[in-house]
C-alpha cells in the first residue's frame, strides 16, 4: 500500500469513528445515572481529542514535499 492510500483508508476510518461517535452525546443524557453519565463523557471526550490527534498526523503528513531538492 502506498502511502497515499494508507493516509485515504486511516481518514476514512477516522471519519466514520468520529460519526459513530456523535451518536454517544444524545444517548448519554438518557442513562439516568449521573456518575456513569460523567465518566462516558469524559471518555468520549478523550476519544475525540485523541482522533483529532490521528486527523491532524495526516493533514500533515499529506502535506509534507517528499521530494529531495532544496
């Protein structure tokens, strides 16, 4: 695999992680239990920050020049 594909099939993962997970907020209020509802939050949270992270490696990476000349 190319890097080029590697970087289309991991954004594509990304993207479909992060519409899974606008499904969790509005399900979350409905839990009925304040302490579990926090901790899932929190997580979710974390797990977005973390899939941010993933985005941007890639929108950088796509943008490097991989060319030799200076």
């Amino acid at each position: 695999m190319e890097r080029a594909a590697a970087i289309a099939q991991i954004e594509e993962a990304c993207k479909t992680i992060s519409l899974a997970m606008m499904k969790i907020n509005p399900a979350v209020r409905h839990l009925d239990d304040a302490e579990t509802q926090n901790d899932v939050i929190k997580a979710a949270h974390q797990l977005t920050v973390e899939l941010e992270v993933i985005k941007k490696k890639m929108i950088r990476l796509k943008g490097r020049d991989d060319s030799t000349e200076l």
